[in-house]
C-alpha cells in the first residue's frame, strides 16, 4: 500500500528504517531478527501509543535565551515519533497536531486555561483503550546552564515505572552523556497524577543549555531522540506481551 509523508522523501523514510535497525541492535542488544520479533509482538498486544506534546498555543512553556520554545520543540519531535510508528503499523493517538492548547475557555485567565488545557489532555489519554501515555517535554534550569541530557518521569499507575526504566537506558546509550536515573513524578505533575494508564514524561533536554538548545533544534537530533524513544517503547512492550 503507498502511504504519503507531508514532508518526506523516499531517501528519508530508507534512512529511518535504516537508523531504526541500527538503534534496534544498539538498544536491545540483539539482532535485526529478535527486533522484528518485539515489534510483532508489540502490535499484537493491541496497545495505542499516546503521544502528548507538552504546552502548546497560548504557552509556550519553557522559552531559551535565543527564543526556542519547549513547546515547537515537543511538537516537532511528537510528530516526528508518530510517523515512525505509523509507518511500522503501530497505532497512535496525538493530543495535539498543530500548535494549540486544548483549554475550553480561550477568554479564560491564563491560569485557568493551563489547568483546563491539562484536565482536557487527561481527559482525552484516559478516555483512549489501551493507551500507553509518552508525553514529550523540555527541561530549564537557568541558574546551572551546564546541565544537560534527557531524563524520564513515571506515573503511580502499574507498568509506569519499568516502562520509564526501558526508555531511560535508551536514552542513556543513544543520547546522554551521563547516565541519568528515572524519578516518580508524583503529585507535582498533574498529567501523571490523572493517568489511568502507564504513563511516563520524557524531559528530552534542557533549553537552559546553550550547546544542547542548539541540538534540539536540528532534525538530525529530533530523529534520534523520536527513534530512541519509540525503539524502547517497542521493545519494552514486546517483552510484555511473551
């Protein structure tokens, strides 16, 4: 069946499947075929990957020195991870496509807004069959500009945690510096808190970090961080369903 990319070419959607067999082998030290293998079974455990790109609209979220905003970023690299996965049949749901918030009220204070904005979000996540939640963000952290890497948050809910671990030493192999370890968001983060599904909250890097900003803004780096995430999702929930 010939499928139809906004934005990519032929080259490009080889490239991809080539980085992924290569990610495959790097992240699941096994070969090619084993990695097959997690993706059949992944697709027949029935789960839907809900992508949800953090902030959005009227709130940008997290804004660097040179203007880049966490929320174009968690767009783009969302974007980038669903067509990833629908091009390998994996089903997905996205709370938002386009850059706008999912508050009721637009003519609300801004307070109220960014609260109906993530009641929506949850909402919409819970109300999904066999969701598994990945919601995308950026980390800041101005007063120590140095630091840097991609670090995962996990819900109370069951298979939250060991789901953020998978994706954790993913990251920690393809794309941090430095090991980081996962944290239990807990009750400070709301999306988390309201999941009734595994969720989990990746901060992909930090926009107070001028060297990594930069990264985040190349494709190149938004591929790796897309591939990285989705590879380990894959192939966590591919060990679940044997």
């Amino acid at each position: 069946m010939f499928i139809t990319f906004k934005k990519w070419t032929a080259l490009y959607i080889v490239t991809i499947l080539a980085l992924f067999a290569i990610f495959a082998a790097i992240l699941w030290q096994g070969s090619a075929v084993n990695a097959s293998k997690n993706l059949e079974l992944a697709q027949e455990g029935g789960f839907v990957l809900v992508i949800d790109p953090g902030h959005g609209g009227f709130d940008p979220g997290a804004v660097s020195s040179d203007g880049t905003t966490e929320s174009r970023i968690n767009l783009e690299v969302a974007l980038r991870m669903e067509e990833m996965a629908r091009f390998l049949g994996v089903e997905t749901d996205m709370t938002r496509r386009e850059d706008v918030s999912t508050e009721s009220d637009a003519s609300a204070a801004v307070r109220q807004r960014k609260n109906s904005d993530l009641k929506n979000r949850a909402e919409h996540i819970n109300s999904v069959s066999g969701g598994i939640l990945v919601s995308l963000h950026q980390n800041s952290l101005p007063q120590v500009p140095s630091v840097r890497g991609a670090q995962v948050f996990y819900a109370e809910t069951e298979g939250s945690r060991t789901l953020a671990e998978a994706v954790q030493a993913a990251l920690n192999t393809a794309i941090n510096d430095r090991n980081k370890e996962v944290k239990a968001a807990g009750s400070s983060v709301y999306l988390l808190k309201s999941a009734q599904v595994p969720a989990i909250l990746v901060e992909c890097g930090f926009l107070s970090n001028g060297e990594e900003t930069a990264l985040l803004n190349t494709q190149a780096h938004q591929n790796r961080l897309a591939l990285t995430i989705l590879a380990s999702v894959l192939d966590h929930m591919g060990k679940g369903a044997q």
